[in-house]
C-alpha cells in the first residue's frame, strides 16, 4: 500500500520533575499494532502558531498539563526526521522543548483527538539510566543523551 507524504514541522514537548525524569507515553502504529513504543509528547504547529505555542497546546492535549509559553526552555535539539503512521509516509522537522513540571502534576489522556486515545496506552515518568538501560523502543534512541544536555544546560 502507498501511504500518504506529509511534511510538517513539530514541537516535541519533554517534561522534566523535580527528579530529573522525562514523561513520555507508550503506543503504537495503528498499521502495525504489535510494534509498541515509547514516544515524547508533542505534534504538528498549527497555522500561525510558534514552536513554543504548539508545545504548550500539544502538552495540554496530548496530557492535560497547562503551561506558558515562557516556561518552556530550547529548543535544545532539532532533527528532520522521516517515518512511517498509519496511512502516512511522514517527513518531520522537529525541535525538543523542556518544561520543568512538578511531581503533582496530574497526567490526563481527555483531551487527546480520538486516534491518539485509541493508540496510547500508558505514560510513565523515565530516568536517564531507565532509558539508557531499557530494551524497549524508545523515540528518539538518544533520549538519554539530550536529558544530560538539558540539565547542563538548564539552571537547575
């Protein structure tokens, strides 16, 4: 089957608590539903919004966590990127955003469109050594490593 090009430019969103984890959230391709992987949040800028606009509105669909634009700290990492969802062949322009998050911050599926909810299945909050030691897929592979950067490069 030939799937559908489509070009866009994301906001990929790391929430980071007070210990240092990232929250990403566990899913699958709906083509390939076996295949299960752990993905950061973050989507697809909307017509006149800002990296940073997209990144606060994708936090809050995709986990119901409210945010300002300028509590948002990067971009410190970008990447072009080419994949495969669903019905689509996806080329991507990414850009990694942090926002340091409480660890009461109540994680929410509501507000996710109705593709998301039907192929996330959990969230969880991971370490750098959790995703350096994982076998499970993780998106992107060198998480780990941009966590490192980000706290060296973050005031604490």
């Amino acid at each position: 089957m030939t799937k559908i090009p489509l070009r866009r430019f994301t906001a990929r969103v790391l929430p980071i608590d007070e210990q240092g984890r990232v929250l990403l959230l566990h899913g699958f391709d709906p083509a390939q539903p076996e295949r299960r992987f752990w993905f950061t949040i973050g989507g697809a800028v909307e017509d006149g919004e800002t990296l940073q606009e997209a990144a606060a509105r994708e936090l809050y669909e995709e986990v119901g966590i409210r945010a300002g634009v300028e509590e948002f700290t990067g971009p410190h990492a970008e990447a072009l990127i080419e994949f495969e969802w669903g019905e689509y062949a996806f080329t991507q322009d990414q850009a990694f955003f942090a926002i340091r998050v409480g660890e009461a911050a109540a994680v929410s599926f509501d507000h996710m469109e109705q593709i998301e909810k039907d192929t996330t299945i959990e969230h969880r909050w991971w370490s750098e050594e959790e995703l350096e030691s994982t076998t499970e897929v993780v998106h992107p592979a060198d998480l780990a490593t941009l966590l490192r950067k980000i706290a060296t490069e973050e005031p604490e």
